[in-house]
C-alpha cells in the first residue's frame, strides 16, 4: 500500500467533513447549554430556585434519551445528510421558543422538548465519523469534532455576554431573551446548509479521486470483516452486552460530572467573586479552552499508543481531584485555576471514550449500541445540574455540590479502569454466533 495515497485519502475527508461537524458540535453546544448563562438574569426576572433550574436544566435529558435509539435508527435507515439536516432544524426552533419562557411549565417544556429534538444528533455525528475513519484515526476525528463540546462554551460564554448586555431592553426584551433567540438561528441555516455538503458513505463520495476511494472503501470493509457477524445483532442482542452496560454506567458517571459543571459554571464563578455578567462571560470561557487542548492533546496520544481504558481513567481521576480541591478553596484565582484542571481532566477523555464503541460493534449494531450506551447516559445529565441545583438550595453554597460531582468523576475513573480490555471482539462475536444459530 503506498501509504502517500493513506494520509492524502484521510487529509482530504478530515478538511471536507471535520470542520463542518465541529461548527454544527458548536452550534448544538451552544443552544443547549447557553441557558446555564440565561439563568444569571432568568432565574430571577422569573422567579426559578436554584432546585427549579437545576430540574429545568436537566429535564432536557428525559426527552433526549427517550428518544435517542429510534432517532439513530432513522439516521442509518434515512442516511445522515437527511437526518442530522432534519434534528438540526427542528432543535433551532425549540431553542428559539425558549426566549418566551414565562413560567415554570413553559420551560420544563421547551427544555423537554429540546432534548427531542436533539436526540440523536451527537451519537449519529459518532457514528456517521465511523463510517468515514478507520479506527486507527477515529480518535483524532473525534477530537476533532468533539472538542466543539468546549470550543462552543469557550465561545459562548463571552458572546452570550455581550449579547445580553448589548441588548437588555431593546423593543422591552430582556437581555437573555434576545440572546437565546439569535443563538438559535444558526442551528436552522446550517440545518439547510447540511443537505447540500455531506456525503451519506465512501461509495458516493465523489469529492475523493477514485484510488482514495477504493482504498477507503477497502481498508473500512476489511475493519468490517472482523466484526461483520454483529452489524445484524438484533437489538435485545446488544442491549443486554455488559460491555454496554459497563460504558453505559460509566457515561453516567462521566455525565454527572460534566453537566453538573458545564450547566452551572457561569454561576459557581459569579459566586467567587463580584464580577459583572460580561466580566462571568470571558471568565467562564477559561476553563473551556483548557478542555479543548486536552481533548486534542490526550485523543491524539490515545491514537499513538493505541490505548483507551487507561486515558479515561487517569483524565477523570484528575478530574474528579480537582473538583475536590476547589470545593475547600476560599481565593478565587485558585478556584479558578482548579476548574480549568477540571475541565481538562473530564473533557479531555470525552473523544476516546466513544473510540470504544467502534471496538466491538459495527454497521447498524454500531449505531444502536451507541444510542443506547449515550440514551442510559442521559441519567447522569439530569442527575449532575440537578444534584447541584438541591444541594445549592440546601446548603446555600456549591462547595458540598462540588464534592458530589468529584465523587461521580472517581466513580467513572473507577470503572474505566475496571474494563476489560481486550476481550470485547470474542464477547460480541459469541453473541453473534448465538443469535445466528437461534
């Protein structure tokens, strides 16, 4: 093989693919998300407890995993240029709606049907990188893409900012009403934009010159081979895997942590000191940086050593020990600092952590395994705002809240390093072979 023709076929679909998934990453991050920087004025223009956020904040992830299995099912039975074009518009209007919240009902609704809307989009990107990567580089791609889950917050807690800032008050809308509906429009014209860039498989691909596309075609049929009997595991089939289970218990963990943070940010560091809402903005945006360099910088050791388990396990223990250590800090530099060590520590194993899937499964197996692994999940984004919002509540600070979250990093890096390593092909075959016979 002449591996000249290898790194230019990988160089050609990273620049035409990557780029385009890491804005569409952003603009999902950001529609999601952006409410935790609303909540500096909402929660009190209209009267939300820090309990009723938090079970706002993370209502969204009911509608989200109820219907994340069947809306990857459609994205593999409808191709993922129609399906990823379809959750996108959909979630840009709902967004949008959520600029007229008025009461406690109307945004358990909308966040609830937010997370409908969206079901589906981040494991369907996971899968559809799949279908372009070999697994040798599918880390790096998910990086790649992945890394928008801090980029988005990175960006997004200054222009929330200013744009609430800038216009608080115009035509007599609050200020984080315009933001979370002039956030939404992307969402809809990029929705658009998606059908007419993306390429729903290789055999279509006619941006790539015909060598570079058998190669690709070839290298990924031959990746196939090895775990072709399970493309058609049937769904009980997958569902009752442990490795599926082990990293469904683990994305629960993962997510406690990293919502519980990622939701609550811009209020835990307004609480460490008198700064302004656009001062929390540009301040926040600090510990998302730091995630976006680890992802990259611990996705692209992963892929150079080959290794997953252990990336997971050592991210989120540092993670987890950082969380800790703020919860007891009385200086906000230092409190500071220790949230960008967190947001590093559990960002950082986020890519490598779906690098797994595609260890044991593939085809439509591939794309259910993941939606179900990421639908169990969701438990952990409505646990972590959640548990933060009550025990906030409770006790009137967020050092306990912090200790809570640390405890759900230690308990994913406790089972990351629990995992097996090497015996999930053997399991998902046997499995296979079984449901065969039958």
């Amino acid at each position: 093989m002449d591996p000249t023709l290898e790194a230019s076929t990988i160089s050609r679909i990273y620049r035409r693919l990557v780029p385009l998934l890491f804005m569409l990453l952003i603009i999902n991050y950001m529609d999601r998300v952006n409410v935790g920087f609303a909540a500096l004025r909402m929660n009190h223009e209209l009267g939300f407890s820090a309990s009723v956020f938090g079970l706002g904040a993370g209502i969204f992830f009911i509608g989200y995993a109820l219907f994340e299995v069947p809306s990857n099912i459609m994205l593999h039975r409808f191709g993922a240029r129609m399906w990823i074009s379809r959750i996108m518009v959909t979630w840009g209007l709902v967004s949008a709606g959520l600029a007229f919240v008025h009461s406690q009902t109307s945004f358990y609704v909308l966040r609830f049907l937010l997370g409908v809307a969206e079901a589906g989009f981040i494991p369907g990107v996971v899968a559809y990188l799949a279908f372009w990567f070999p697994v040798r580089y599918r880390s790096r791609a998910n990086a790649g893409v992945i890394m928008a889950t801090a980029v988005a917050s990175a960006i997004g807690s200054p222009l929330s900012g200013i744009l609430m800032h800038a216009l608080d008050g115009v035509h007599g809308f609050s200020g984080w009403r315009w933001m979370l509906l002039l956030e939404a429009v992307p969402a809809v014209v990029l929705g658009i934009f998606v059908l007419f860039w993306l390429t729903d498989r290789p055999q279509s691909a006619t941006w790539l010159r015909d060598d570079q596309r058998a190669w690709l075609v070839a290298e990924l049929e031959t990746e196939a081979s090895k775990l072709t009997k399970t493309a058609s595991l049937p769904f009980i089939k997958i569902a009752v895997m442990p490795r599926v289970w082990s990293l469904s218990l683990l994305f629960v963990c993962f997510l406690t942590a990293f919502y519980g943070v990622l939701l609550w940010l811009p209020q835990i560091v307004k609480n460490m000191g008198s700064l302004s809402d656009l001062q929390v903005g540009f301040v926040s945006a600090l510990p998302f940086c730091c995630a976006a360099v680890s992802m990259y910088l611990v996705a692209r050791h992963s892929d150079r050593v080959g290794e997953r388990r252990m990336h997971i396990a050592i991210c989120m223990a540092i993670g987890g020990l950082a969380l800790l250590a703020c919860a007891f800090v009385t200086q906000p530099l230092a409190g500071l600092v220790l949230l960008c060590i967190a947001a590093g520590g559990i960002w950082g194993c986020l890519a490598v952590f779906w690098t797994l899937t595609g260890e044991f499964l593939t085809g439509a197996a591939a794309a259910i395994g993941i939606a179900l692994i990421n639908t169990i999940g969701q438990f952990g984004g409505l646990l972590g705002p959640w548990l933060v919002g009550i025990i906030k509540d409770f006790t009137g600070h967020f050092g306990a809240a912090l200790i809570a979250l640390a405890v759900a990093a230690f308990l994913a890096a406790l089972i990351a390093f629990l995992l097996p390593e090497r015996a999930v092909v053997k399991e998902s075959q046997a499995l296979a072979e079984s449901s065969a016979l039958q």
